[in-house]
C-alpha cells in the first residue's frame, strides 16, 4: 500500500573488483491511482467531470456551488452518480456500466468534513478510534495508532477532552487523525481551512503538504480560496457550473517556489 | 380534605398501562420516527397526516374509529371473535387507545430530534466503515436523545390522562378497566368528592414530579 524506498546495498565482486559496495536504492513505487468519471443532474445544472489523480494534490477550485462538495460525495459513495465510474488502484468501486456500487463503508476513502463533523459526545479518544472498531472486526491490514497520529500532529495532549473544547486548528487536526487512522487509500478535504483564522490557515497549508509527502495518497482537496489553490494543487481543477474549465497545472510552479522556500520551515 | 383512598386499582392500571403503551410506542415510533426524519417518498405527507391525526383528533373520536376496528362487529373485531379473543372492555382496550392517542407526541418529538442530528456526523461515520445500526446507536441516537427523552415523558402523560377513547372502547370497569381519569369523572359524577380529590391529588403531584425531573435532566445535559 505505501509507497517503498527500499535500499538494498549489493556488494558484487565481479563487477567491483575494488570491493566498494554499490548502493542501488530501487523504488518500488506503488503507484495510488484515483480515476473517475461521473456526471450526475443537480438543481440547476449537470455534473460532468472525468478527472485522474496518482499521488499528488488535487485541486477542486471554483465557487460556491459549482459542485466541488458533489464530486467528494459521489467518490466517498455517499451520493450515487447518474453515470460512469469510479476506480482507485484498478479497483472499480463504482461502475453503472458494471453495475458496481460499493458502499461508503467498504471504499477505504477517507474524507475530512467541512467544519469537520467530529462526533460532538464523545471525546478526542472516541473520537479517533471509532474507524478502528469498525475495522478489526474485518480483519483488515495494520492500521495506524491513532495516538501516534495525535501525537505528531501536536494535540496528543488532547485525548480526553470534547470538540467542543478544542479550537478551529485543533479539531482539524484530530478529525485529519481520525481519518487517517483507518489508513485510507484517497483522503478527500472538503474546505480544510474554512473554520479555522487566516493565521493558523498558513501554517496548516504547510502541515498538509508535509502530510501528504509523508502519506502519498491521492488527496483530493475542494476550496474556493486562491492561495490554497497556488500553494497546495498539484493539480487544480476549475469548476464552473458542474463542468472542468481546465485542467491545469499553471498554479504548480508558483505552488513549488513557495514550496521550495518553505522546507525549512515545514515542522509537523 | 383527602379520605383514605380503598381502591387502589385505578392508580396501578393507569401506571400499567402507561408504562406498556410507552414501551409500545417506543419500539414503533422511533424507528418511523428514523425513517421519516430522513428519506422521502412518494405519499410521505400523507403517511405522515394519519400518524399525526390522533393528536389533534377528539378523543372520542379515535375511540369510536377503534370500535370499528376491534368492536365485537368490527373489521379485526370479528375475526378475533372467532378465535374466541374479545379485545373491547378490557384492559388491552386501554392499552391500545392509550398507545394510538399518545403515539404521535412520541413520534413527532423523536422525528425532530433525529432531523436535528447533522447529517455530516452520520455521513462520516459511514467514511469510517461504521455500519447502519452501529451509525444509529453510536451517533444518531446518543445526540437525538434529549428529544427523545422529551416525547416519552410526553407521551407517558398522554397515556396516563387518557379519558375518552378510553371510554368508549373499554368502559369503566371498577376493578377491570377503571383507570384515574375514568374513575375521577365517575366518582364526581356519583358526588364522591373526597374520592375524586385523592386520585387528582395522586396525579397531578406525579405528572409535576416527573415533569420537573425530566427539566433538571435536560438542563444537566447541556453542560
């Protein structure tokens, strides 16, 4: 499921005959692949996006309701596309041709709620676990330690206290941990910054970057803010109306300086 | 001012039967109640104007549409006739106009506090692989339960004060089907005063008791 750098460290003879070990470091990319195309009749207009994503930041940029939050509901299966499919890792997890339509429980898609929705009666610790229950009885892969999440997200400390008590820049960080915590295969973020000041919003634009290096999954990320958009799409989206304005990448290289002069400051 | 009440029996079966039809309603109201809060369907208004009828109906005229049904001549009457069952002047009788006229306090109550769950919670449940009936138990009914608590305590006393569906289907059997409300009107009617008294006394002091506690507990669980 991760993405490997495996360094293996040959040490061959006949090729050098001076003995210096020759480092080959092999990278076995596994490559997390989001595909989907989907067209669904809303209020005033139609949904019709046909977009891949490999393991970058995608960008889904454009008004109030021009169908981002539609799009991270059809993928997330917890709205159904009038047509087309849906596909992560060659795995079809919707398909109308197909007749395909795997529940929201079943697709290993993570998604981070706008204003987060974290479950308002039960503690950070509820909070965070909660996927994990729902996994062990399947079985599944090694998940995470939810508290390890917290911990590098700095609000480890946090574990026995409610929502309510936590501040815009904290809530997200526990609901990324819940997500994450029954390891996901695509993250999707619905306005990750919108309830959170603009101060904290910079540094969280960073946070984010560095966690996606660290997790190399498809994120897929909806905003209607500019500088979100420069900072953090690999890839943006312009949506209007339901419709891809263009699929650009013009934003990446203004996206990249940034980057670059900030590494030294990216602290998770 | 207050005479030594003889007969008991009133008290314990209007308790009696306002526990059961509170266990009934429950059972069938909040899962409707679920249901309703969240999808549509075609013909849901309608469905939802007959679950509501009772409320604003006159009692007397929910008892008369369940002598229809269950009456010695009446549409399931006959058939349970047949098999020797007779529902009409027993204490089944006040069970079921006690759960029919109470049912929609429940059920409203209960509605509203589901509509008032946010959507997202549950939705993100979902994304975390929690099931439907893990979802309702673990999210949906934890947060709807104030509300619930609300209808319940509503519908109790509903069912507790029921009179004339009451009336009409089971009567006013001393020692059958004779419940407070019954027995209060009868006893004036028959100019025992002292008697009346009592039993207005044994509710309202309970209905004020049950009310003032469920507040206290609402309060408490704001904070």
């Amino acid at each position: 499921m991760w993405s490997m750098a495996v360094s293996i460290i040959l040490f061959s003879e006949a090729e050098n005959p001076g003995n210096l070990p020759m480092i080959i470091t092999a990278f076995y990319e596994v490559i997390q692949l989001l595909e989907a195309q989907l067209t669904k009749k809303l209020w005033h207009f139609k949904l019709d996006v046909h977009f891949k994503v490999k393991n970058q930041i995608l960008l889904l940029w454009g008004h109030s309701g021009s169908g981002k939050t539609t799009i991270l509901h059809l993928l997330a299966g917890l709205l159904q596309p009038d047509s087309g499919f849906v596909k992560v890792n060659e795995r079809l997890l919707y398909s109308d041709a197909e007749k395909i339509n795997v529940s929201p429980q079943a697709r290993n898609i993570g998604y981070l709620f706008q204003e987060y929705a974290l479950f308002p009666h039960m503690t950070v610790r509820q909070n965070v676990f909660y996927g994990l229950k729902c996994k062990k009885c399947k079985g599944d892969e090694p998940l995470v330690d939810p508290v390890e999440l917290l911990n590098s997200f700095g609000v480890g400390h946090l574990l026995d206290r409610y929502p309510r008590q936590l501040s815009g820049g904290e809530k997200q960080r526990v609901a990324l941990a819940r997500a994450l915590a029954v390891r996901p295969r695509v993250l999707l973020l619905d306005e990750p910054f919108s309830a959170v000041d603009k101060k904290t919003r910079v540094g969280l634009r960073k946070e984010l970057r560095k966690l996606h290096e660290q997790w190399q999954i498809p994120f897929i990320l909806v905003t209607h803010d500019e500088e979100d958009a420069s900072y953090l799409g690999d890839e943006v989206i312009h949506l209007e109306k339901g419709r891809m304005r263009d699929l650009t990448t013009s934003f990446t290289g203004y996206a990249r300086g940034l980057r670059a002069d900030n590494t030294a400051y990216v602290q998770m | 001012m207050f005479t030594q009440l003889t007969d008991w029996f009133p008290v314990l079966l209007s308790l009696r039967v306002a526990f059961i039809s509170v266990f009934i309603i429950s059972f069938l109201g909040l899962p409707l109640a679920r249901l309703m809060a969240r999808r549509e369907f075609y013909g849901k208004e309608f469905v939802e104007a007959a679950i509501t009828l009772p409320l604003v109906l006159p009692p007397s005229v929910v008892g008369y549409a369940l002598l229809v049904v269950i009456g010695k001549n009446g549409l399931l009457g006959k058939t349970l006739a047949g098999m020797g069952i007779t529902l009409v002047f027993t204490w089944y009788a006040v069970v079921l106009a006690a759960t029919v006229v109470a049912f929609p306090l429940m059920y409203q109550s209960a509605k509203a506090a589901f509509q008032s769950v946010d959507v997202n919670l549950e939705k993100a449940a979902r994304t975390l692989g929690a099931g439907e009936v893990r979802i309702f138990f673990t999210v949906t009914l934890p947060l709807a339960w104030p509300g619930i608590v609300a209808g319940l305590v509503l519908s109790f006393a509903r069912a507790l004060g029921e009179f004339g569906a009451t009336l009409m289907v089971a009567g006013n059997i001393p020692g059958q089907t004779q419940t407070i409300p019954t027995a209060i009107y009868f006893a004036v009617e028959s100019g025992r005063n002292e008697a009346a008294r009592t039993l207005v006394a044994i509710i309202t002091v309970f209905s004020f008791l049950v009310i003032f506690w469920v507040n206290r507990w609402a309060k408490k669980q704001k904070h």
